[in-house]
C-alpha cells in the first residue's frame, strides 16, 4: 500500500500559478477589502503591496531580495485542481494584483507578457486528451458568485462593486491594488513590468499538498491553534533561555508572552517590531534585514547585553513592545492620544511604519517635546511622500536620526530638531511647492488626498477660531462624513462648459488640486454638479472657513484685528471659476502647503 505523503514546497508566485486552484464551498467569504468606519476599504490589501515594494525597494541592477508572504494548505483532487484549504486571503490578492497589473498594461496601450495571461488563465489537459478552460483561481463559495472570472476576464470596469460581502470586498481590494500602482508608478509600463517581474519571480510561499481534506483541515487548524506567526521570534527566545539561569525561567517566560501579546495586539509583525527596535536603540543600519536579525544579535552580544543579562534584555524589550503597541493606535507611550502619531496613520496608511524608529528612540524625551517629535516626524513624512522620496531612502534618514536622538536631552532636543527633520524639510522646500502646485488628485493615494485637503482645511479654523476638542482632532476633517468636492465636476453639461470655459471638460482641469475642496457629506449631495454660481451658495452653509470663503471672504469677517479676520485675509477668494482661476488656486494650497508642512522655517508662519 503506497504511503500518503505530506509535501511542503518553497514557490514563488509564477510557479504557485502554474496550476489551478479552487476555494470550496465551505470556505468563509473574502474579507482583505472589507471597508473601516470611514468607507476606506483594503487595509490588508495595502499592506501587502506596500510590504512587497518596500523589499522591492531594495533589488539591484543584479540582485533582489526575496519576500514570503505565508504558508498555504491545499489538496490535489482528480481532476489535478488543488482545493484551497489554507491561504485564500493573500492567494486571492496576489491573483488580482496579477489581473490588475496586465489590466494597467492594456490600458497604456501595451501588450501584458502572455506569461502574464497564463498566470490568469490557461487549459488543462487531461490523460484522455481532454482540454479544459480554467480560471487559475476560481472562487467557489456562494458568496462570490462569478465576480473573480470577470477580473480575470479584464471586465474590473463593469464588474459590479454592490452585492454580497465578497463582491464588494474584492472589489475595493482590486481598485486598492490599481490605485497603489497608478500612484506608485506613475503610469510607467516599464515600472509596472520591473514590478511585475518582482512579484511574480521574487514573492514566495510555503505550499502544503496533503493526500486529503482531511490532513489538510487538520494541518490547517494546527497551524491556526499553534500561532504559527510566533515562529519568527523563537530563535531569539531560544537564544535568551540559553544564556538564562534555570532560577530565571519563570520571569523570562512571562515577560517573553507579555512581549508576544503586546506585538500582536499592535497588529503588526514580530520581525518588523524587532528589526525597528534593534535600528532604534542600536548602531545597526538599514542593511539589517529581517532574515539578518539572529545573526546580527549573535555578533553584537556585546552591545544588547541579551547573553549577559537575558531577562534584563526582554524586559527592555517588553518596554518598547508596549510603546509600539500605543504608537499603533495613535497614542504616546503614556498611552494618551498623540495627534502626530494618529495624523501619520491617516497620511501614510496603517503599512507605513518606518517613523515608529524614531518614536521608539525618543521615548525618553519629556511629554512635550515627545509630542513636537511626533510633529515633526508627520510633516517631514508627509512632504517625503508627496515629491517622492523613495522609503529605503528615508528610512536610512530616520535610523540615522534615531542614532542622535537616543543621545539627545531635552535641552538640546530645539537643536537636534534643526539639524534632522526642519533641514530635511527645507531642503525640499522648492520641490515640495512645485509638486503642490501642480498636483492632480489622481497622482495620490485617496487616503493621503484626503490628508492633505483636510490639514489645509484645519490650519484656517484653528487660526480663525483657536484649538479645541473637534478643530484639533483632524479626524473631524478627514472622516467619511466628508467629500472631496471637484469645483468643476466631472462630466461637465452644456451650462457648465458655457460657465467655465476652456478646460471644462479636460480631466487634468477637473483633476488639479485648486479644483479640489473639502466639503460635508450632506452638503455635498444636495448640490451634485451645478454650476459654480449656484454651488457658491451652498458653499456658505459649510461649518469649515475655507471653504466657506471660496468665493465671498469679505462676508465672513467680524472685526479688523479678530482672528478671524485675520485668517480670512490669508485665503484668496474666486467669485467666478475658469481655468485660470484653478491655476491661482492651485498655487495659493501650494503656498498654504508650505506653511502647514513648515518646509521653510526661517520665513513661515508659525
């Protein structure tokens, strides 16, 4: 009798795609593009590209970086097609980022490689010579319906986006993956190649194959009971159990679980954690990969102290894992919210977290100037992202001042701050006007769109009307609750084009960032796109100052030297709008911009 074997494979993703794979019916829906309370979808989805390009990142003229995104489960059924046991999520969304690469391919006018389409779809032959047209993906549980063959079949325009949790599921994790390379490769069908190239010969899994369903439902749920994501730290715990003394077991049981917990309970992972607070708290540099971390910590025993003194090793870990975890959520180590912190999630997206270096090496600072920290390291993140500084390279910014700051006082904390972020801004004061002004919204993630409208928009309130618990919380700009008006809205009728003029109709017009305010939701529906006379009026109604004054400023002044006046007579106002009036207010949110991100110090306005 022939023994049933259990096959484990390292794959990358061309190989995992050579063969045909189907999620029964039993399967739980697909949940990586599920909306957060803000009707922002593709959290997960987001991570993993931003995961993948930031190894990517890292690839020479010779050389690349793997990168392994998890195990899957599955079971080879007779008709040669494995059954998805394990692994749905991340497989599902490397199957659409396949999908929506070729399809922003097409749409640049180029031929997708046709190993590209095989990676898609192909047919299968069988021992009688029977050939079958296959999707390499083929969702099979009821809550999918069809909608995967229809990206698959390059119809993502029509699909639809309403309907059961998965459609729109896979839905807003497609358009997330579409968004992330419009805006990551500018529409560059040799970036999207290179890219491609990456993803499909560089990012791994470990396949399972199981003779059954059922080893393969119970290898899942060991998997699942036994946190197979822990398995990245166990070299070091090991490690530190080596050097302990058996009288410290105990201790260093409970604080090794208390770090464990307080990563997870981040949301994040155990080796970017540490990889972060070796780079924080040690001379290592970003040449430290994560794959490196053991090895590294066994040359530099010296230094960490983790072999003479284990226990106070992982205590000081624990320290910085509870740190993180309060950085995660927004909050100071104290655990109180930060507004820097909680303003760079909204900026960078949940996946960006190289600036937790540099909070990590500040935790010794004073509450208040760990909040300017928190400032600071926001708007040189913000202005790095806008002109396009590649995230290797900031990184190497951030460890290098996260090396200064571990021996920076509070007393001369004013001086470390000139010599790291305000110069690192101010060096691309002329660059980061630049970009601003000639801005177009779909040049930018929705999300960091949504950031930048909102932080113009609260600098005038807060200047007008002062702090206090709404007009200081940036969220109360950048919720769902509110839209992201185009003056000049799409789809310009006869009136409208006669109102505005030239460009009414051109997508780079209606697409720049003067033609963009922030207006509440509500407000927004009852004037959908009506002509700027009429808009101004419902303009009026809005509770925020600048939009408000978008064409009548005058009106909304009190006194001479209120502060509201005073804020009023730094917004510029268009009592009527044509494309020349969105070129002056392109460069007037340009001007504000340098402000708001203090790009140069020595002149702006604090």
């Amino acid at each position: 009798m022939t023994e049933q074997n259990i096959v484990s494979q390292d794959v990358n993703l061309k190989r995992l795609f050579q063969d045909f794979y189907r999620v029964p019916s039993y399967q739980r829906e697909y949940v990586w593009g599920e909306q957060d309370g803000r009707g922002e979808g593709g959290e997960q989805v987001d991570e993993y590209l931003t995961d993948i390009f930031n190894e990517y990142q890292n690839a020479t003229s010779d050389s690349a970086p793997e990168y392994f995104i998890g195990t899957i489960v599955v079971c080879r059924e007779n008709d040669e097609v494995f059954d998805l046991i394990d692994g749905q999520q991340r497989t599902t969304t490397s199957y659409l980022t396949v999908c929506a690469l070729r399809d922003a391919l097409t749409e640049l006018g180029e031929t997708p490689p046709e190993e590209m389409k095989n990676q898609i779809a192909s047919t299968s032959v069988d021992w009688q010579g029977e050939i079958t047209a296959r999707y390499r993906l083929d969702l099979q549980y009821e809550d999918a319906a069809d909608i995967l063959s229809q990206y698959a079949d390059g119809q993502a325009a029509t699909a639809a986006r309403n309907g059961t949790r998965s459609i729109r599921n896979i839905g807003n994790a497609y358009d997330t993956i579409r968004e992330f390379i419009r805006t990551t490769f500018k529409d560059e069908p040799k970036e999207i190649r290179r890219f491609y190239g990456y993803l499909t010969n560089k990012v791994k899994v470990i396949r399972i194959e199981t003779p059954t369903i059922t080893k393969a439902l119970k290898i899942f749920e060991t998997i699942n009971d036994r946190g197979v994501g822990l398995d990245s730290m166990d070299l070091l715990k090991n490690l530190l159990f080596i050097h302990a003394r058996p009288a410290e077991f105990d201790r260093l049981k409970n604080t090794w679980k208390s770090v464990t917990d307080a990563i997870y309970r981040s949301g994040d992972k155990p080796l970017r954690f540490l990889r972060y607070y070796l780079l924080a708290m040690f001379d290592a540099d970003t040449t430290l990969r994560e794959d490196l971390i053991y090895d590294w910590l066994q040359r530099h025993s010296t230094e960490t102290k983790h072999a003479a003194d284990p226990v106070g090793f992982a205590r000081k870990l624990l320290d910085a894992a509870e740190a993180y975890e309060k950085f995660s959520h927004g909050r100071n180590g104290n655990g109180e919210a930060e507004a820097g912190i909680e303003n760079t999630r909204a900026l960078g997206g949940k996946s960006i977290k190289q600036h937790f270096i540099i909070l990590l090496a500040g935790r010794h600072l004073s509450k208040s100037n760990f909040a300017r920290l928190a400032t600071e390291v926001e708007k040189t993140l913000f202005v790095w992202l806008i002109v396009g500084v590649a995230g290797k390279e900031y990184e190497r910014m951030i460890v290098d001042a996260a090396h200064q700051l571990r021996e920076v006082s509070d007393e001369n904390f004013d001086d470390f701050l000139r010599s790291t972020f305000i110069r690192y801004r101010s060096e691309l004061h002329d660059r980061f006007h630049n970009t601003l002004q000639n801005l177009r919204a779909y040049e930018l993630r929705q999300f960091r769109l949504r950031y930048l409208l909102a932080k113009i928009t609260q600098h005038f309130d807060l200047a007008a009307y002062g702090p206090s618990t709404v007009r200081s919380t940036l969220s109360d700009y950048s919720s769902g609750g509110n839209d992201i008006e185009h003056i000049l809205p799409y789809g310009a009728d006869a009136a409208i084009v006669n109102e505005f003029g030239e460009g009414a109709q051109d997508v780079r017009v209606t697409q720049r960032i003067g033609n963009l305010l922030l207006l509440e939701k509500a407000i927004n529906r009852s004037i959908g796109n009506k002509q700027y006379a009429t808009k101004l009026l419902t303009y009026q109604q809005s509770k925020f100052l600048l939009t408000r004054c978008q064409a009548f400023g005058e009106a909304q002044k009190i006194g001479v030297a209120d502060s509201i006046t005073k804020a009023i007579d730094k917004i510029v106002s268009f009592p009527t709008w044509d494309k020349e009036a969105v070129e002056a207010r392109s460069l007037f949110l340009a001007n504000v911009g340098t402000v708001v991100w203090d790009t140069a110090p020595s002149t702006s306005a604090k």
